[in-house]
C-alpha cells in the first residue's frame, strides 16, 4: 500500500520524460547514484512540479500534526503565550526543513527508479541489481581509459565476458 502511494505522490509530483536516457549519461547517474549523490532530474529526464510538491507535503504535514495539535491544545491553552510562540516558530523551522529532506528523497526514489528503467533498455541480460557495481567499476576504468562514448558499451559489454 505504501508503495502504491508512493508511485501516485510521484507521478503526481513529476513530470518524467519517455526519452531514452543516453549510456553515458544513465552510467554517469548510476555512479553518483550509487555514491549517495542526489541526482539532477535534467540528465535522467525528470521535473519536479513544485507547486505540487508542497501541496502535498503540506497535506501530510498536516494529516500527522493535526492529532498532535488537537491534543496539544489543552496544554497550550494554560501555557504562557511567550512559550506558544516559541513553539510555533520553533515547528515552522521543522517543517520547512522537513521540505528539503521531502524533496530529497523523492528525487532519489525518482532517480533510482528511472535509473533501474533506462538499465533495462541499455543492458537487458544484465540484471541491475547483479551487475550496477560491477559495470560501475568498468566505467569508471574507461573514463581513466579515455574510452570515446561510440566505443563505450562495446568496451563494457567486452569487459563483462572477460
């Protein structure tokens, strides 16, 4: 269920391009991607409509503070104003961190899974999650290589049957 409501909050969020991801390119993002580098959306063929994004986070934010509020109220009701403030001000700064954290992690998740995609389409007999380090590895010996882009799946695909 999670998973499914993940997939709706990012096709809601995104725009994500049917355009093949180049090789160099979709090599470029695994290597950042498996260095825990976030990713920009341009290379991979992804947009984050923001307008949407806060409106769903602020939705989320709001479905998880409104029961605390709610049983918070008796207690700010008798507190000094001076604390409700503090309080107030004090959250405001969570949740506009809790944004970028938001934000964040669902360009990973965007990221991992186009990522994972183009995989399919550029290596089909190679499963991803068998092979993404190993092909890493000879990527990035063809850059010390100074492979040409027209020679480089050739190069990795006669690396991997050695």
């Amino acid at each position: 269920m999670i998973e499914n409501l993940k997939k709706i909050i990012i096709s809601y969020i995104y725009i994500i391009s049917n355009q093949p991801v180049k090789l160099q390119e979709l090599l470029s993002a695994n290597q950042l991607h498996i260095e825990g580098i976030h990713l920009d959306g341009d290379k991979l063929g992804f947009r984050l409509k923001l307008g949407r994004a806060y409106l769903v986070f602020l939705f989320i934010v709001n479905i998880a503070l409104l029961p605390i509020s709610l049983g918070g109220h008796v207690v700010f009701q008798m507190a000094d104003c001076h604390l409700s403030i503090f309080i107030a001000i004090f959250m405001t700064g969570i949740i506009f961190a809790l944004f970028g954290i938001f934000k964040d992690w669902l360009t990973d998740e965007v990221a991992g899974t186009r990522i994972k995609k183009m995989w399919s389409l550029h290596f089909p007999l190679f499963n991803y999650e068998e092979y993404n380090l190993e092909i890493n590895q000879i990527y990035i010996k063809s850059l010390k290589e100074n492979i040409q882009k027209q020679d480089l799946e050739r190069y990795i695909l006669d690396n991997l049957s050695k």
